[in-house]
C-alpha cells in the first residue's frame, strides 16, 4: 500500500503540472520539494507558478522571509508535519520537486537532529583556516550533502558543529514516519531539456526576475545572502553590482542551469542506487496518460 505520491525530475521538466493535475484527479495536495520556494517575495527567480495550483492545496512554499536561516532539518520536520495532516483529512500527500537533498530527506527517513550552538567547540575552531575547517567536517562526514556548506565560514562552522553534536542525540530521535512511495521522475532528451531551460529563462526575465532581486535587496536582503539563493539570484546581483553586463548574466546563467539539471540527474541515479525506485516517464505528449497508467498499478 503506498501513501505518498512523488513527482521529480529536473528544472523546467514539467513537474509543477504534472503534480497538480495527479493531485487533482487522486484528491491530493501538493508538498513542495524546493530549497527556495520556502521564501516569500522569491517567486520568479524560483518558478514557483503558483497559477499552475488552481484550487489545489499547497505547502511549504512562501513559510519564511528571505534572509532567515532555513534548513534541511527545518524542512523535513515541516514536510512530515505537512504529510501527517494531509493524511489526518483523508487526502494524497503529493510531494512535487527537483531539490534532491529535499527529497531524499523525506523519501529516505533521513535521521536528522536539532543541535544546539556550542560555545566551546566555536571558540576551539575560531583559529582555523577555511581549509583546515573543510579537513575536519571531512573527517567527521565524508559524504557532504550540501557543498556551499563548504564554501561559507559561519555555515562551515554549523556543520562541524552538527556533525560533532549529533551522535548522541541520534541515538533518542524516534524513528521517521513510514513512507511508503511511489516516485514518478520526469525525463527529457538532453537537446529538448536545454530548450526548455532556455525558454523558460527568457520567460521569466520577461516577467520581471531582474526587478525581483532589486527589490529583495532593497526590502534588506544582503548582497551575500542572495548569492546562496541559487544561480538565477547569484548571476543576477553580480550583473546588478556592475560585475557583468546583461548578455553575459545570461549566457552565464543558461550555461549553469544547464550544468544544475545534470547535477539533478546524477542525484536521482544516486537516489535509485540507495533502492530509490522511481517510475520514469518521457516528457511531452502522452506523459499524462502514462503517469495515470503507473498511478492505477498500486493501491494508495
């Protein structure tokens, strides 16, 4: 019996669409699955289209304000609480997105635990280098699930802290609720994804991106917040400070995207290794009717 329903697939692969009209057709509602869709006021740079829900309910999009911390434990604790409630009113948790590390945590019961800030062990690290600091989280886990943990001090420093913390206190955590899946993935030919992905980025500079972000950093977003926002907010304050000009923002940022929905597939192969099983379907015509052909082949 399974008792969520996943959609995945890479950026601009239809996922939204295909989501909301399952969880139309099997009463369902939408969980968001997005490292970005969580902020408010960040609706084009994340392609929430929201227009696409009609009556459908949604959650875990626009539940924080850009600038606050938000992450992965935040995220999965709301997207169990989200699941349990869906449930508690008889409907289909349908859990739409491409943030693989989002996804995983719930489809794979990651076993996550709230650590507490150590004075000690920051002051212990405040003399280190950027490079000793990577050596050590390296040591404590060598598989990192999110890089630009690496890549920034006080995020660094988060994640030795959480690696070290969080041995004891797993050992209390209660386990995570039975999910049992079925995961639909959304796949493209490279050629027709890359047109897509450029389509799309036009379109969403013709809606206003570029003024989205300037009006992030005038309601006090920082410049360097914004860059761990994702690609489309990185490439388009570096063009707002001067450091690139339009055609080359967009080249950059095409080029980037395309790089991320690669990066996207070598997560969901890795998913499929861990016993992952996801139900591809081919984009285009006819992928509503197959997806309702892999939904009538199990009970929910």
């Amino acid at each position: 019996m399974k008792n969520l329903l996943a959609v995945v697939g890479p950026t601009a692969s239809g996922k939204t669409k295909l989501g909301v009209i399952l969880a139309e057709k099997l009463g369902g509602e939408i969980i968001s699955a997005d490292s970005r869709q969580v902020f408010t006021g960040m609706d084009i740079g994340t392609g929430k289209d929201l227009a696409e829900y009609g009556q459908v309910p949604y959650h875990l999009i626009d539940i924080a304000s850009p600038g606050d911390e938000f992450n992965l434990f935040d995220y999965q604790r709301l997207a169990y609480q989200a699941v349990e409630d869906i449930r508690s009113r008889k409907a289909l948790p349908v859990l739409v997105g491409g943030s693989g590390l989002y996804l995983d945590s719930v489809l794979g019961g990651y076993r996550l635990v709230p650590v507490p800030e150590s004075p000690v062990l920051r002051s212990q690290l405040a003399s280190l280098s950027m490079e000793e600091l990577n050596q050590r989280l390296a040591k404590l886990r060598p598989v990192q699930h999110n890089v630009t943990d690496q890549l920034d001090r006080q995020r660094l420093l988060r994640a030795i802290e959480i690696a070290e913390g969080e041995g004891a206190l797993l050992a209390e955590l209660p386990p995570a609720p039975a999910i049992n899946p079925l995961i639909l993935g959304i796949r493209w030919q490279r050629s027709v994804l890359r047109q897509r992905i450029t389509y799309r980025l036009e379109q969403r500079l013709k809606e206003g991106m570029v003024e989205e972000v300037e009006g992030l950093l005038a309601a006090g977003v920082s410049g360097e917040r914004l860059m761990f926002y994702g690609l489309e907010y990185r490439f388009i304050y570096q063009m707002l400070q001067g450091d690139i000009d339009l055609e080359t923002m967009f080249g950059k940022l095409n080029q980037a995207i395309h790089k991320f929905a690669k990066r996207q597939d070598t997560w969901f192969r890795r998913m499929e290794k861990k016993g992952a099983e996801i139900v591809w379907l081919d984009g285009g015509e006819g992928i509503e009717d197959a997806a309702f052909a892999a939904v009538a082949k199990v009970s929910f």
